[in-house]
C-alpha cells in the first residue's frame, strides 16, 4: 500500500503542475497521471481496489462542500437559471443523447444511462478554465454556474433513480422497513446536524484547538456519509445534506477551509482512478467508433446549450460561451455509469467504452473553449457591436468618462448640486446595469475625439477620467489633451506609476484609488488600538504629507529602477525619524 501512495502522489506531483501550467487545469493532469501509472502505462498501479474506497471519499466532500455553498437565499436569488435553464439543459441533452445511444445500437436502458451521464457537465474543468478567462462575471458565467448548481443538486436523485433501469423485479410490496430505515437516518443527520453539530463546533472553536476543530469537520462528513450508507442510502446524499445544514454556520468558513485541502487530493485520487481505469486499448482497437463517440458527444451537447442560451434571450457571444464551455462529461459520470454496472443497466465493457469518452472530452473542452475565444469570439463581437448612442450636447460642464463604481460616485455627488454631466461607458453590458438603475449614460468609447466633440467636451470646463483600465485612461487623457487643450482633466489613477504617467500628461488634479480609504482605515485600526484619536489623526496626516512629496519627488526619476529603490529606502528611513520625533515624550513634544 505505502507503494502505491508514493506512485499515486508522485505522480500528481508531476503531471497536475504541468497540466495546469500548460492551461488544461488540474483535472486533466490527475486524468493523465493516472493513465501514466496505471494498467495501460508504467503498471505502477495495478489493483484499483487499493484505492477505491479512498477515491469515494473525494467524491462525498465535493458534496459536503457543495452542500455548504447552497444557501435558500442564493438559490432563491438564482431561481430562475438554476431551475429553468439547468433543468432544460439536462433534460433536453439526456434525451438527445440518449437517442443518439441508442440510435448506435444501445438498448434503451443502457441508452437513458449514457445519456444522463453524458448531460453533466464537469465543475471541476468549468469554473477554473471561466475563472483564468475573467468571464464568471458575464452572462455566459453566470448561467454556467447556474447550470452546474442545478446538476449538482439533480445528481443524487438521478443516481438514485439509476436502480430502477436495472431490470429487477419490482417487489409487490413496499419495503417499510427499509424505507425507514433511510427515513430515520436522513432523520438522524438532520437532527445531529441542527441540536448536536453546531453546539459542537461552537465550544470547540470557542476552545481555540484548530486540530480538534479539523478532526470533528472530517467526523461530520465522513459520519453523515456512513449513517446514510450503513441505511442503505448513498455517501454523498448523507454529506450533503451535512453541508447544507451547516451552510448557515458561523463557522462555515472555517469548515470550508479546512475540508477543501482533503477534498481536493482525495478528489485527485478519485481521478486518478478514473484515469488508472481508462481502457486506452480500446482507443488502439476502435479508434474511430471511440473518436465519433467524443464527437457526437461535444458536437450534440454545444448545439442543443447553444439554442437553448438563444431561447433564454442570451446574445450570441454568450450563448457560445455557455455552449463551448460545458460540452464535455462530468466527474459525476463516472459514478452514475459504476452505479449503473452494479444494478446491471449497462454493461461493464460499454461503461468502459463510456469512461473513456468522458475523459476524452475532458481533454477535448480547453482546446475548444481557447479556440473558441481565439477565432469565433472575435468576430462575434465585431458582428453584434452595438453602435455608439447619439449624444445631444446640452452644454453640461462635466463629462465623466468611465462609469464604472468610481464615476457613479462622482455622478451621485454632481446630481445632489444640481450640476449637469454627460456619462460615457464603452462597456454595453455596464451601461444596460446603470440604465436599469435610472442613470442617463451613453455608449460610447471616451478616447475617440468625435465622441468627445459629440458629448461637449469644447464647451465643457472639467473631464474627469474613471476609467478602470490604466491604458484606457491614459489614451483618453492623451486624446482630450490633444484635442481640447482648454478642457480641464482630473483622473482617477491605480497606483504609483499610473500617477507618475499622468503627471506626464499635466493633469489638473490626480487622485489615487485606495490611498485615502487606506489612511482613515489606518486611523480606524490605530483608534481601535487605544490611540488617542488626535495623535491617530496626526500620525495618519505625517504619513499622508511624506507620501504624497515623496510620490512628487520621484516624478523625475521613476523610470529609473535604481534610483527609485534608493530614493524609496531613503525616505523609509526618514519616515520612521519622523514617526519616532512624533511619539510622546520625545525631544519634540
């Protein structure tokens, strides 16, 4: 056994930090460091019984955790995508895959099996390769979680529905005894969870012992996993109606942290095992019935989540994200298909078959998703960019460019005067949010001169520049200087060097994104430390007088990288004699 270990994390070692660094995430690497040691590589590993049991365990704390994400308010919030959307993509790609199975051949048991299976979608490869993208936040981020919220709420029932496509005989009578059995341990965990659990946690974590806090979170999943198993109900139902008893906790951060370290190996095991189980020579065999089965699989799941992004009133670009994002098969397809072999509902050569598929797929999606973005993103967007409003110039003397948090602060204070602007944001989907709010903003990109002219900037007296992007402001600023010499400009500016660019540019007024947030947040932390409150406030304005001539000083020297570091050392230390001339008692006072 200790071998196996060695082979098992040695392998993660190498194949996931490679995979990930090529792009491909996490999951492809445990894929390919299982298939490395396993029967159809270097035959490291070859009895998978050694880690099986251990590899269930990954599955049940994905759930756990899922369960603590499921709150009733978000999934309230969330509704409509969640049962609306995710519904109809499982539905409708287990029926047309499914059909497609057994359209090959399949019978129709087997058939619904595969097609169910195949409708998942892998949270584990979505999420991350959405998140490298910045794209969780658009439209097509959003309903790729909601999707995968509804799958995971949809995967117990449906694995527990798997016996029924077995062929057994349905009993004449109900299994009283059985059924309360498992009545009486979901009973059991809903009840530890609510009167035993909690009080629990709360007197070990108000006894401040993290290893104790640590062994009685893996006793609350792996006990809800076994109550709900020894009741003949599955592992993951008993964690995750654990998680989502616990997911209103106070500690419920603190459970996260310290399950998702032991989730995410044993998860990785569980993988690994998948990729250990891959029957590669059925790829040397049957290379093109395996190759169409991917194909038909990827092509069939992006069609059918495309038309229904489309229905959902989603534009184009989003609804080929959605489609490209979550065409592959799931981690939950494995268990779905083991689940199915063991009640005789699919056959073990045609789950091996299916195995292979789903981690062929697996593969497949971040290849297609950066192609997608490289060659069809593009063009959607150049197809479906919205034309720029007409802007009537009613002479307002303040144009604000970029109305992101920043300009809708400076625009909240301007309206409360009295005091006309014209707002200009080239991101559609933020001015659609604004104008839902009741704020007048125009589409438009700020740095073109003719949106500017359009928008008044001869008669205007002040251009204030908040736009997020350093680049993006400073083409703006270039652009209106250039143009409208008379056109006073204040800018928002990200850090040091933002500052130092703009101070090129002859700014009439620079301020810095979290500087003074951060001074009365210092000033905050010094009086909740017993500072007398003036002393706070003094020390916090020194800090400020220094930084800022400190920030003008350097203006001529910030290109040069050494003179910078010295100049900086220069003034730490000088600082510090000022806070230490600053304290009581000195030879100041």
């Amino acid at each position: 056994m200790l071998e196996t270990l060695v082979a098992l994390l040695a392998a993660a070692a190498i194949a996931v930090p490679l995979s990930r660094r090529a792009g491909f995430g996490s999951v492809l690497g445990y894929l390919l460091a299982g298939v490395a040691i396993g029967p159809s590589g270097l035959r490291l590993v070859t009895d998978l019984g050694d880690i099986a049991h251990v590899s269930e365990l990954g599955v049940v704390m994905l759930l756990f955790l899922i369960g603590l994400e499921l709150r009733p308010q978000r999934l309230w919030v969330m509704r409509r995508a969640v049962f609306g959307l995710g519904t109809a993509q499982v539905a409708v790609c287990a029926a047309v895959l499914a059909a497609l199975a057994h359209a090959a051949g399949m019978a129709w048991a087997g058939a619904a099996v595969l097609g169910t299976g195949f409708a998942m979608s892998s949270t584990a490869i979505v999420l991350p390769m959405l998140a490298e993208r910045d794209l969780l936040g658009t439209p097509a981020g959003r309903d790729a979680f909601a999707v995968l919220l509804f799958q995971d709420l949809a995967f117990i029932p449906l694995v527990a529905l798997v016996p029924l496509l077995g062929g057994a005989d349905v009993p004449d009578h109900v299994p009283w005894l059985d059924v309360a059995r498992g009545g009486g341990a979901i009973a059991a965990i809903l009840i530890g969870g609510r009167f035993l659990i909690r009080p629990a946690f709360r007197a070990i974590g108000g006894a401040r012992t993290p290893e104790m806090f640590t062994t009685l979170a893996l006793l609350t999943v792996v006990g809800a996993a076994a109550l709900a198993n020894a009741a003949g109900l599955s592992m993951s139902l008993g964690a995750f109606l654990a998680g989502v008893l616990l997911s209103g906790s106070e500690y419920r951060h603190e459970l996260q942290a310290d399950i998702e370290p032991f989730e995410g190996l044993l998860l990785g095991f569980f993988f690994i095992s998948v990729g250990m189980s891959a029957r590669l020579d059925l790829l040397v065999h049957d290379p093109l019935g395996i190759l169409e089965s991917v194909g038909a699989l990827l092509a069939a799941k992006i069609a059918v989540v495309f038309a229904l992004g489309r229905l959902g009133r989603c534009d184009a670009l989003n609804a080929l994200r959605l489609a490209v994002a979550l065409p592959q098969a799931s981690e939950f397809s494995f268990v779905m298909f083991a689940a199915a072999v063991g009640v005789g509902a699919l056959s073990a050569a045609s789950a091996e078959a299916a195995t292979l598929v789903v981690a062929l797929s697996m593969v497949a999606t971040p290849l297609l998703f950066a192609a997608s973005e490289a060659v069809l993103v593009p063009r959607l967007r150049r197809a479906e960019a919205p034309q720029y409003d007409p802007i009537a110039d009613d002479h307002a003397p303040v144009i604000i460019a970029g109305f992101g948090r920043v300009g809708q602060i400076v625009g909240r204070v301007l309206r409360m005067q009295g005091i006309r602007f014209t707002a200009l944001e080239q991101d559609p989907g933020q001015v659609e949010v604004v104008r839902r709010f009741g704020s007048k903003v125009y589409f438009g990109d700020p740095a073109r001169a003719d949106l500017l002219r359009a928008a008044g900037a001869e008669h205007a007296r002040v251009l204030v520049v908040a736009i997020d992007g350093m680049e993006e402001a400073l083409k703006v600023v270039e652009v209106a200087r250039r143009t409208f010499p008379d056109l006073a400009i204040v800018s928002r500016a990200r850090n040091r060097r933002h500052v130092h660019l703009l101070m090129d540019r002859g700014l009439d007024g620079i301020v810095r994104d979290t500087f003074h947030s951060s001074l009365r947040l210092s000033e905050l932390v010094l009086e909740a430390l017993h500072v007398p409150p003036e002393r706070a406030a003094r020390a916090v304005e020194l800090f400020r007088t220094h930084d800022e001539r400190l920030l003008a000083e350097t203006h001529a020297i910030y290109r040069d990288e050494k003179a910078m570091i010295q100049t900086t050392q220069q003034a730490a230390a000088e600082l510090t004699s000022l806070f230490e001339a600053d304290q009581p008692g000195s030879a100041a006072d």
